[in-house]
C-alpha cells in the first residue's frame, strides 16, 4: 500500500491542530506538530523562546523531527497520513523572519514531498496568543503569505480549506481526497 502523505498546513490560530486531533479521534494516522515540544524543552533549559533567540537551531531540529516523521510514516499500513505542517513551513518561516540559513534546508524539502497539501488561512474568531504562540494575528497573516510563497517554491498546488465547523472541514478534507485518488 502507498501511503499518501497530507500535509495540514497555515500560520498560527488557523485550526490545524483542531483539524489534526478531530481526524486522529476519527481513526486517521496523525503527525503532531512537534515545535510545541521543542519550545517546552527550551524553556526547561531556561530559553524562553528558542524560535526568536535561535532561530537555526530551533529550525534544525524541527527539520529534523519533521523529516523524522515523514520516513516514519512509510512504516505504517495506513492510506492516509496527515501532518501538522510540513517541511517547507521551517524554510517559510526562516524567510519570514529574514534569517539565513544552509542549502540543505531546500534539498531536503525537494527530497520528501507530501501528497497533498491543505492550507488554512489565519482566522480572526479563534486567533489567540499563549506560552507558545506568540504572534499577533497581523503576523498570521504574514506567515501565511510566506507559507504559500515557500510552498509555491517547492512545485505544490495547495487546497484552500474554507471557514467551517470542524466536521465541515474535515468532510471537504476526506471527500477532496476521495475524489483525487
């Protein structure tokens, strides 16, 4: 069985984690978003925010865990696999904030590609900031304009997930890609 690889992609307050957890509970094989966990670590360390004060590094080793999970996911017998964004997300944000970094970072992303990509745009209603998520929803906005760019850069058509309940947007997720097998 192939196994086709579906990234969920979008700036933050735009319901993917919503999305992710509502299609795992529904029996589908989920890849959580993993910078959560990355950011937590750090501030164990006594880094408040590893994203701002160290950028590469924070995208190296979310490079890494992303790519981890993408190989992973081909151990799995499951048709579909979903992830809470994708590799190119760590080149689109790395150009967002104007840092620099290795040319590896594209290989790798031209390397590993994703089936299907679903992207939400930044969603006023449910924008909210905490620990993690530090972004107003102005630079939502933003980040979504470089997560399309990057994607775009990479060869990817993107489907646009429209505003709707959970159940709503997971029903356009499964009968888009019952209808593009």
């Amino acid at each position: 069985m192939n196994t086709q690889k579906i990234a969920l992609i979008g700036g933050p307050s735009t319901g993917k984690t919503t999305l992710i957890n509502a299609l795992k509970s529904k029996g589908f094989l989920c890849m959580e978003e993993i910078s959560r966990q990355i950011t937590l670590e750090a501030q164990e360390n006594g880094i408040e925010q590893l994203f701002l004060e160290d950028p590469l590094l924070f995208s190296e080793q979310l490079l890494s865990g992303r790519q981890k999970q993408f190989i992973e996911a081909d151990v799995y017998k499951h048709a579909f696999v979903f992830f809470d964004r994708g590799l190119p997300d760590v080149v689109a944000y790395l150009d967002y904030l104007g840092s620099s970094y290795p040319s590896t970072f594209k290989a790798i992303c031209r390397t590993y590609k994703y089936n299907f990509i679903f992207i939400l745009k930044p969603w006023k209603e449910i924008h909210k900031q905490d620990n993690e998520r530090y972004e107003t929803f102005e630079q939502a906005q933003e980040i979504h304009k470089f997560l399309v760019k990057s994607y775009k850069e990479f060869g990817y058509t993107m489907v646009e997930i429209p505003f709707g309940t959970v159940e709503e947007r997971i029903n356009f997720i499964t009968n888009y890609l019952a209808d593009n097998k």
